[in-house]
C-alpha cells in the first residue's frame, strides 16, 4: 500500500489518498457521520448508486399510494360495504392487516432506495416515513385486536 497526496486543489494539506491491490476505492457518500453510517447498515446499504434517485422517487409514490389505497379500503370501502353484504369484521381485519403489511414493505424498500441514492433530503423521508409507520403499528394493532389475536 502506498500513500501520496494528490495534487487536487480540493484536497487539503494533510489528506492522504491510499491506493493499491486490495483497497476499496473510496466511498462518496454526502456524510459518513454516525448516524448515517448506522441507517446504512440498517437498511444494508453497502454501495452509492447515485442514478437510484428515479427509482427512490418511484418507489415513494408506490408507497404512499399503496398507502392511500389502504386507507380508502379500510375507511371507505369497509364501512361501507360490510354491512351491506352482512359480513362482520372476520373480512375486514385481515383485508386491513394485509394492506398495513404491504405499506410498511413498501415504505422499507423505498427508504433503502433513498439512502442507496444518496438522496440529498434522505433524513427528512426517513422521518416522514417514521411517522406512517407509527400510524400502521397502530392501525395493525387495532386489526390484530379486532381479529382477537
């Protein structure tokens, strides 16, 4: 391993650049702070794919409709339609669930898309998203009770 300092005019004096045969080239993450470094290894982040931002953007407003389909379902549709067709909530509940789990999978995926892009407002989505999955823990709750689990 050799170390040398590059003569880049953005480097400055004191950062040394290691090369040679077995060492990764270096990360360019926006931040290598603790907490960021932990929420990659959380969501296993383990490369930078900065032309992920399409699809991190995609995957958001698959979750967010998924979601919202979700709460036109269970607060919509089933009020509504249970009691016309006489069914109790032995329907509803698992229906419910089952949409809850599919948004918080959903949510995952597009979180993890975020932060493999490197998205520049990641911190913010990751709140945003803390806050739907408090809301479904909720939500799944009141399924599992209603369901007598």
């Amino acid at each position: 391993m050799t170390s040398s300092v590059a003569p880049d005019a953005t480097m400055s004096q004191g950062d040394a650049v290691l090369s040679g045969p077995g060492v990764p080239a270096p990360r360019t993450f926006r931040s290598d702070a603790a907490p960021d470094r932990l929420m990659r290894t959380l969501l296993r982040v383990d490369g930078l794919d900065r032309s992920a931002d399409a699809g991190a953007h995609r995957a958001f407003r698959v979750s967010v409709l998924v979601s919202a389909v979700r709460c036109l379902i269970t607060y919509l549709a089933i009020p509504i339609l249970i009691p016309l067709l006489s069914l109790a909530g032995w329907v509803a509940a698992p229906i419910g669930f089952a949409l809850c789990v599919v948004a918080v999978v959903n949510g995952v995926i597009s979180i993890r898309r975020f932060w493999v892009a490197d998205h520049p407002r990641r911190w913010m989505y990751t709140g945003f998203m803390a806050i739907v999955f408090a809301v479904l823990a909720v939500a799944m709750v009141a399924e599992l009770r209603q369901m007598g689990v």
